[in-house]
C-alpha cells in the first residue's frame, strides 16, 4: 500500500477551489479596513456618521462575507465529501471525518434538538442566534463528543499500540502488516511509534475530565470563601483578601514548579492541600441547604445527611485515596495537576466574587431580606449569589479554557502526568525536542488545545453578549 | 500620595516576606536537603553522613532560623573542626578556603550575598545578572512589538463598536488569546523554521542570539511572546475605547462638526489608553510564565531557563533568588501601574 494523500480522489477539484476562496478572503481582509479608513476620512463631520461606510467599503464588506461563506463550503465539501466517497478514494482528511462519524452524528443531534426548542431554552436558545457563540458551541461540544466516543473514534491505543516501523512517520503512513487492524497511521506516528491521531483523540479526554473538574472546584472554593470576605467584610475579609493576593503574586509557573517537584510530593503537600481544597464543595453544599431549609428540619437533615455520606465518600476517596469500598480514587499524578490548578485558580475566584458581592448586597432586595429577618449565609447563598450567576458562568467558561492552557503548561514541563499520559501538553512536550523535522506529532495536540480554548472563548463571548442583552 | 504609597509599599513589604518565607520552606524542606548532600557529597553516602553534611553545612537549624540566616538579620554559624579551620557553613558555601576569622557574619541577601549556584558552579548573583539581561532584551522587543500593536488594533476595533471591523478584529484578539506560547511557538516553527513547509524564513532555536540577536534568530521567540499578551491589552484597549465614544463630550465634539477622526485622535484616544495602561503594566508577571516556556521550547538559556534548571536540579539557592527577582518585579509592577493609574486618571483622589 501506499501512502495516502491529504484529499484523496476529491483534491483536483477541492483544492483549487479551496485555494481561491483563500486568496478572496485574503484581498477582502486587506481592501475592507482600507476602504474603511479611507471612507472616515471622507466624512467631514456628522452627517458622515449618519450615512455610514461609503460604497467601496459595502463592496469590500460583502466580498469579505462572500469569501468567507466560499471558505467555509470549500471546507465543508472536504467533511462531506469525504464521508461520502468510497474508501479506496478517501484521503487522510475523509478517512479523519470517517472516524469521526459519532461525533457529527451526535453534534448535529444536539444542535438540532437546541433548535427545535430555541424558545424554551433561554439563553442556551439565544446563544445559537450569536455566531461567534454558535461557533464556540460547536467547538467545545466537538470535543466533549471527541472525548466521549473516544474509545470508537481513535483507530488504536494511545499508549499500548506501539507498531515496530512507525517511528517519526508521516501522515497517512500505511501500517507495515495491518492484520485485523485499521491500515494508517493518518497523522503519522510519534517518537515513540505510537499512532499520533488516536493520541490526540484520547487526550481529549484526559483534559476534559480534569478542566471543567477542576474550575468547578476553584469556583466552589472561590465562592464559599467570596461571599462572606465580601458580605461581612472586616478583618475576615482583610485577611481572606491578602491570602488571595499572596498567592495571586506568585508567577504560576513558579507555583508550578515549587508545588509538583519529586521531594514535595513525597512530603505529602499536594494530598494535604487536596485535603484541604475538597473540603470546600461539602463545606458550600452543607451550608446551602441548612440555610434554605432551617424551617423544614426533616427535609434538611436528609439533604445534608446525604450530602455528608455522598461527598464524605468521595471526598475519603479522592483526597486521601482512603475509600472504604476501593471504588473512588484518583491517580497521584492527577491528583497533584488537579489541586495545582485549583488553587491557582481559587483566588481569582475568590476577588471576583468577592467584587460582586459588594456591588450586589447594596440592593433593594438584599435589605429587604434583612428586614425579614434572613440569616447572612441564607442572604448570600440564595439572594447573591443567584444574582451574580451572568458574570459568574461567562467566567466559568472562560476559566475553564485558561485550565486547559494550564494543563498544557504542566505537561510541556512534564510535570505531574505521567510521562506516556496522551494528554495534549505532555504530548507537545515529547514531540517538542524533534520539531522541526517530525512536526505532527506536538503540532496535532497544539491545533488541539487551540481549538478547543477558543471555542471556550467564544462561547464565553457569547454568553456575554446575550446576557448583556437580556 | 504619599501617605499612600507608604502604605502599599508597607503592604508590599510583608507580601514580600510571606512568599518569600513560603518558597524558602517550599525549597528547603527535609527531601531537598537529602538530595542536596547526595549530589554534593556523593550518592553512596549512608545516612548518617546525609545527616553530619546537612549539619555541618547549615542546613540543620530550625526553619525560622535557618530563613532569618538566608535573609541575613540572623548571624550564620560556622562549623569548624578541631584545628579551628573552617569546613562548613552557610557564610563559606561558594568560598571555600577562607580561614575562619575572614567569613563573615551576616551573608544573606540582605548583605547582596544570594548564595551559590550547585548547577552552574558560579556565584547566583552572576547567573542571574547575566540571565536578567538576555531576558531583559526578549522581553523588551516583545514589548515594543507587542503594545503597539495590540493598542492600534483596540483602538480600531473600539472606535465604531458593532461594525465588521470591529468584529473581525475582536475575533482576531480572542484567538490570540487562545494560543499559549506553547501552542504558537509550535506552529510558528512548524510553519517557518521546519522542513514540512520548507520556508525556513527563521531558525527553531535562539540558542546563538546569546551572541547577537539577529532577526533571524530572534523573531519567532518574541513574536511567540507578543502574540499570547496581544489580545488581551486589545480587548481591554477595545472595552475602554467603547467607552469613550458613547461619552458625552464626543458627542459634542462630533456636533460642533469635527471629523470622525479628529475625534478618535485629539478627544478619545487619551483617555481610552487609561484603562489599558494599568493591564500592559499587570502584564509583565504574565509574560514571566510565556518567557519560560518560549525559553524552553527555543533554547534560550535566559531567567525562565534558570528557573527551570534550578527547580529540575534542586538548585536551592538559585531557584530562591529567581524567586524573589520574580516577585519582586511583580509587586513593583503592581504599584506602579496602581500610581500610574491614579496619576493618570484625574478622578481618582489618593488621601
């Protein structure tokens, strides 16, 4: 067999058209600032403002748009077109959107069924009349489906599969004896002779189970700590205040270095910090319910007993690695990238919400409350804090992207994962040293962590937009 | 003002002593110690000669004690031995040699004594002057690459807020700040330095610009740095801009029938570039995190490659003194953008 070409039997009439959407968009993108800048300097005064850009600037503006649909065709024709062919004909990109068929199966269920009910859906519902959001939505959900069917999607084991005569291959390199396996490596192989797209598929995973994970529980600890540094101010919130910048001021890369070297792990730190760190949700949890429910005390007792039982077993099993049954626990290296990240993150939390609270308990209804007579935690669990929730979950999501480039950091310093994790910063890491001859294998996991922090961006942006509109 | 600033220079100070105090334990605990006699005195050697090395060599008095000698407001002991020659001691690492009666006292970092360097086998005060400078040059190149740019595309975007322009650019700033340096410094050198693509405009290690930085050389590392900073100061320039323009007095200055762009350049644009200033300023301790990576990933052996070796080979002294310059840099720049932007801004009265 031979190798395979990036577009298979589509590129003759792909390619060319590809290539000419580009260079419209590239003179389009050049020409329409200029057409811009020169139609301002036109305008001598407001009735300039009134009657908006000149005609050479609409000209740009809709050659701009029309590229950009033509771009965005031209790459849809390669997804689909490379779905469709027969086999013999795909390239590496059609074999690529082949295995990736689950993923476009359950995208296009989910955007589907968010249309369908658009109108019961709020502000989920708006964000796909925003394209900027859209398009973030698409992103982050590609990968979250990436990662779910990960075990369908990657052709082989991203760490056991290791093929003698794979090294350092090009993409779309055909396996030297592909007995009862699948024929390609379709992005090459690592150094390693590992298959660099299952890599990058399976490290999908391993960054999406610990990203969200951990910015809820900086946001947990953030908040439990926020609301009363901000509602009770006074020495609590002067000391709670400086801890937070004391560990603000720390480069994070310092932090890094100093919290996951070999000699603190072996002291302990990192459990002792995670045992601390865990805490949190309980310590949130318990006081949330025992503040809304003290006039209902059956009701409150079974919602903090469960509370307890549940989050005490997790919390044993997790930060201690002491589950009385074996089920929950947490690998060392995971433990030690989670807690770093939590507590980087914890403190920018913490003056967010501490900022919001200050603006919001100076409303009307926050001293309506107090004129009831509700206790502080009931007035900054269930009257403050459901109305910070619009810049709380724009910077949830914006967080998360900034743990996932976090998590790279860790891992391009090959810190804390295990060095085969086929997470996308370790993998930048082991390919970095032969980059500039075997590019594929650290530029796959970069375009990943791109991707998938931009979409968080944008979706972020969006959130904003739509809830600024509200 | 003044009043104020002694106050945050005070606030400052114990900033300071705290994470100071936290990287000294973090450095210095029991693990390190055993390691450091190892590399020092031997890999073979048993426990009990662990234990007489850390002893002997300073390294065996109480935390607190031990951080005050670092400081150089405690006297450091100094072993000797039966002759009274010295043969250990705080005050003797990096001289050895001296007699007894020549080691002083004090030799913290109070008295400019920062130790000496295990891994590069050199006084840390040299290591990190000579780092410093070749940092100092990346990050000034990335600087003046870096604000321009992000404060021209922030003020276009923001000065008609909603129009293609201004959405095209924004989106152009958030991708930036989608990419880590670790992400574009892989894709730059994939594009331009490898023999994928072919063009090989640059080269994929800035190992020789130690001897003179030349644009072929150096220009994927500070592009690598200025791109990740870039978006963010043009999205603040933006918001900041935004703002401006809906202001009252631009309205005026639009109706008394000056141009759109007399308006952008003589009324908004001063006062657009407050809010900006203080996050270029909040910037540098970012940009100390994309310095070590870009130092990494291009070879450089600058202040982030220090960091880097003296946390990987447990370099006491000088992972200690690289943290203190990088939080020191930090809390100045945080004063100085906090005076600068009450200097800036006429509506902010400092009592």
């Amino acid at each position: 067999m031979e190798r395979l070409s990036w577009t298979g039997a589509l590129g003759p009439w792909l390619v060319p058209a590809l290539e000419a959407a580009l260079v419209a968009l590239a003179l389009a993108a050049l020409a329409h600032p200029l057409a811009l800048l020169a139609g301002y300097r036109l305008g001598p005064g407001p009735e300039a403002a009134r009657s908006g850009p000149g005609r050479a600037a609409r000209l740009t503006g809709g050659l701009l748009r029309l590229s950009l649909w033509a771009l965005a065709a031209a790459l849809a024709a390669f997804l689909i077109g490379g779905l469709l062919v027969p086999p013999e004909a795909k390239g590496i990109l059609g074999r690529i959107a082949t295995r990736l068929w689950p993923v476009w199966l359950s995208l296009g269920a989910s955007f589907a069924l968010v249309a369908l009910f658009r109108r019961r859906l709020g502000l989920l519902g708006h964000l796909l009349g925003n394209p900027a959001g859209a398009v973030g939505l698409a992103l982050v959900m590609f990968w979250v489906f990436a990662a779910l069917f990960a075990d369908q999607i990657a052709p082989f084991d991203p760490i056991t599969d290791v093929i003698a005569g794979m090294k350092n291959k090009p993409p779309g390199t055909p396996l030297p004896a592909p007995e009862g396996t699948y024929g390609y490596y379709l992005l090459g192989g690592d150094a390693l002779a590992r298959d660099v797209f299952s890599r990058a598929v399976a490290g999908a995973r391993v960054v999406l189970a610990i990203a969200p994970a951990a910015t809820l529980f900086a946001f947990m600890v953030g908040i439990t700590l926020g609301l009363p540094a901000g509602y009770l101010g006074g020495r609590l919130d002067l000391l709670l205040s400086f801890l937070a910048n004391l560990v603000l001021a720390f480069p994070v890369i310092l932090l890094f270095f100093l919290l996951v070297t070999p000699e603190i792990v072996a002291m302990g730190v990192p459990t002792y910090m995670a045992g601390a760190l865990f805490l949190f949700p309980l310590i949130f949890l318990t006081i949330l319910w025992n503040s809304r429910f003290r006039t209902r005390p059956p009701l409150r007792a079974a919602l903090i007993g469960a509370t307890l039982v549940l989050g005490g077993w997790l919390y044993a099993g997790l930060a201690w690695n002491a589950d009385p049954f074996g089920v929950v626990s947490m690998p060392a290296g995971v433990l030690i990238v989670f807690v770093s990240v939590v507590f980087v993150n914890a403190p920018s939390v913490f003056r967010i919400v501490r900022g919001l609270t200050l603006d919001i308990r100076t409303r009307d209804y926050v001293a309506a409350a107090q004129t009831r007579g509700e206790g502080p935690w009931y007035i900054m669990l269930w009257e403050i804090l459901p109305n910070a929730r619009g810049p709380l979950l724009v910077d949830f999501c914006l967080r998360i992207g900034y743990t996932t480039i976090l998590l790279g950091t860790l891992g391009f310093f090959g810190l804390g994962l295990a060095p085969e994790s086929p997470d996308w910063g370790t993998s930048i890491n082991a390919g970095r040293g032969l980059l500039q001859f075997v590019p594929f294998p650290p530029l796959v996991p970069a375009v990943a962590i791109m991707s998938l922090v931009l979409g968080m961006n944008l979706l972020a942006d969006g959130l904003r937009e739509e809830s600024l509109r509200e | 003002m003044a009043g104020f600033i002694i106050r945050r220079l005070g606030v400052m100070a114990l900033t300071a002593l705290c994470m100071t105090f936290i990287v000294f334990l973090l450095t210095n605990l029991q693990p390190n110690l055993e390691k450091l006699a190892k590399t020092q005195a031997g890999a073979r050697i048993t426990d009990a000669e662990v234990a007489s090395w850390i002893d002997r060599n300073g390294y065996g008095a109480p935390m607190l004690t031990r951080y005050g000698e670092w400081l150089g407001v405690l006297p450091a002991p100094l072993a000797t031995d039966a002759d009274g020659r010295a043969v250990g001691g705080r005050c003797l690492r990096g001289h050895p040699g001296l007699a007894a009666d020549e080691v002083p006292r004090f030799c913290g970092v109070l008295q400019g004594d920062w130790g000496y360097s295990t891994k590069f086998r050199r006084p840390v005060t040299e290591v990190i002057a000579e780092r410093l400078q070749r940092t100092g040059l990346l990050m000034a190149w990335a600087f003046a690459t870096m604000v321009p740019l992000a404060l021209i595309v922030g003020v276009l975007a923001g000065m008609r807020e909603g129009s293609a322009l201004d959405r095209g650019l924004s989106t152009l700033s958030i991708a930036t700040t989608s990419t880590p340096e670790y992400v574009s410094g892989v894709i730059f050198v994939a594009l331009f330095a490898s023999s994928m693509v072919g063009l090989k405009w640059f080269t994929g290690s800035a190992k020789s610009a130690v001897e003179g930085a030349t644009f072929q050389n150096f220009t994927l590392p500070v592009a690598t740095v200025a791109l990740y900073g870039m978006g963010y100061i043009a999205r603040m320039t933006r918001a900041s801009m935004a703002e401006v323009m809906t202001a009252q007095y631009i309205r005026t200055a639009r109706l008394k029938g000056l141009s759109f762009r007399a308006v952008v350049l003589r009324h908004a644009l001063r006062n657009a570039l407050i809010a900006p200033f203080t996050v270029i300023m909040l910037q540098f301790p970012w940009l100390l995190t994309g310095v070590v990576i870009v130092e990494a990933l291009f070879v450089y052996p600058g202040f982030g490659d220090a960091l880097v070796q003296g946390a990987q080979n447990n370099d006491i002294d000088l992972l200690l003194a690289v943290s203190v310059v990088a939080v020191i840099v930090v809390l100045a720049t945080q004063l100085l953008s906090d005076i600068g932007y009450a200097l800036l801004n006429p509506r902010i009265r400092v009592a």
